[in-house]
C-alpha cells in the first residue's frame, strides 16, 4: 500500500520513454511529486523496506528491460526554478544543466561548463559532472536533499567528497535544489564561448543519435576534484579504436562510428543489446591492451524474464 499524494504515484509505469536510450521495462511505482513537501510526506510514510530510486532525465542511464524493483521518484516542475542571489546561481534539481547555463549567463555569470552537459542538475551534481575542464565540483557550494526518512537536509559540497563521476549522497536521498558560486563575465562573451562549445561538441559526437553521452570513463587517474591529468590521460575511444570495436554492433545497439565512445540505439535495441555490447567492447580492449575500462552509463533494473 503506498502512501497518498497530492502529485502523481503510478504503478508499473514503462520507463523506456523516459531515457534518452528509450529502452527499459517498468518501475514498481513511478511518484512525481507535487513539491517538497510532498516528496517528505511521502518518503517518510513509505515502508523503509521499499527501494527508492531518484531519475532526472534519463541521458546517463540504461534501465535494464525486466524494470526496476522500485519506487521510482522524477521531479518535474515543481522542481525546476533558477534563481540569482550575487555570485550564486540556485537551481531545482529538474532543472536541464544547459538552461541553468544560459539564465546564468543572461545574467553575466559563469556556469559555461553547464552547456553542452545532457541532463538536470540533480544527476549533474550525483556524477560530478564536467566539461572542458570545469566540473560540478569547482562551483558546487551546497545541496538541498530530502532523506530516504522524509527530513530536508543541507548539505556541503565537502560533505559529498565529488570524485570523477561520483558523489557519496546516501542511497535513496533526493537533490532538490543545488547553490552554485560563479565568476562574473560579459553576457555576449558568455554567450559566444557557450556557442563554440556547442559546435565543438556537435563536430566530434553523435548528437542527433539516441545515446547516453560517454559509454566508459577515460582510463585515467583523477583527483578528488574530479579533474583529469590531461598530460597522462588516455582515451576510452582511442583504446576501443585499437581493439576493432568502432562501429561494432549488436542487434540494434551500436558503437558509433563517429565517436566509439558513444554506444547509440541505432533502431529497435534492447537494454540487453546495449549491455552486452558494452561488455563485449570491454572485453576486446582488456584482450588486446590489458585495460580495464569502467562504464559510465549507469545500469540499473533487472534483466527480462523472457530472456532466452
């Protein structure tokens, strides 16, 4: 029995229409909340042996095609107001990264890196998330979080040890709303550097095909801020270049041929087809170079039942 809401609780709703892979079976529960206050009411009336699992929008993320043995939690409107307060930038964590970015530089403040990042602010924030050289971890100031108990809590960014793609938030809490600290910069000149990083990204990725954004990490050590020693750093693409996987495919999952990083529902693909080929692509490169790359895209659900 779940608790009563004033958003909406729905039961074995599909969640393939809510990744950008567009695969994946249904959730036990999906509860978009009405507001905060809802979402407390709600989580702290939930039976605590019921999973919780916080989505955003889905562009980083594989839900497996059995679904997910969970109360699936989405914020929406409610959830997705920027605001300015000096050098701060606060946005709801349903806010996209790329609109934060651009209220933030009508208002000649410097969250640039934001732009070309898929997703809301809430997983950016999860995942530590960057780009050209700027990471969630160099502007985070603190988080707004409701607990798998139902309390609103604060959090310092120290307190969440951001690392390369990762966050220590407890399992089950919900982001709601994340502070930023940002530079000033000129409007038009925020808007022009925004602009070229598009058409950088848009040159080198598949942009306009169904992907998760980058399918493994880079083989790299990385500080706790997130940073990479470019000057060491190896390529996840070059290390699946060298093992023949460019292109490679699997049922309708598919390696790009433009990026190799990029793993793409190229027509009709299965979660499986996408897991598999991923795996497939980390055993080559294990083969042929000793490495062990590590996904990005986060996996999560269980297999179908009426896999073969």
């Amino acid at each position: 029995m779940m608790p009563p809401v004033r958003g909406t609780l729905t039961p074995g709703r599909p969640l393939a229409d809510l990744t950008w892979l567009r695969v994946g079976g249904p959730a036990d529960w999906l509860f978009q909340p009405a507001d905060e206050d809802d979402l407390r009411a709600f989580l702290a009336a939930l039976d605590p042996a019921v999973p919780v699992f916080p989505m955003g929008v889905g562009s980083n993320l594989i839900v497996r095609d059995g679904g997910l043995r969970a109360v699936v939690i989405r914020l929406g409107r409610g959830f997705n107001a920027i605001r300015l307060e000096g050098d701060r930038v606060i946005a709801g964590a349903a806010a996209l990264d790329a609109h934060v970015a651009r209220r933030a530089a009508e208002a000649g403040r410097d969250l640039t890196f934001l732009r070309t990042i898929p997703g809301s602010v809430g997983g950016a924030v999860r995942m530590n998330a960057g780009c050209y050289g700027s990471y969630v971890a160099d502007h985070l100031v603190e988080v707004r979080a409701v607990t798998r108990a139902g309390e609103s809590v604060v959090i310092p960014a120290a307190d969440l040890h951001l690392a390369y793609r990762q966050s220590n938030l407890p399992e089950g809490w919900v982001i709601t709303e994340a502070t930023f600290r940002t530079a000033a910069g000129d409007p038009a000149d925020l808007e022009r550097r925004m602009q070229e990083q598009i058409a950088k990204r848009d040159a080198s990725q598949p942009t306009k095909e169904r992907s998760a954004g980058s399918t493994f990490r880079n083989p790299a050590g990385y500080s706790s801020t997130g940073r990479a020693d470019d000057s060491h750093e190896l390529k996840a693409w070059a290390v699946i270049d060298a093992a023949g996987m460019r292109g490679a495919r699997r049922g309708g999952a598919q390696m790009s041929e433009m990026h190799s990083n990029f793993l793409i529902n190229a027509g009709g693909a299965t979660a499986a087809d996408l897991e598999e080929l991923g795996e497939e692509v980390r055993k080559r490169v294990f083969e042929t170079s000793g490495i062990r790359l590590q996904w990005e895209i986060m996996r999560v659900g269980e297999p179908s039942v009426n896999k073969e």
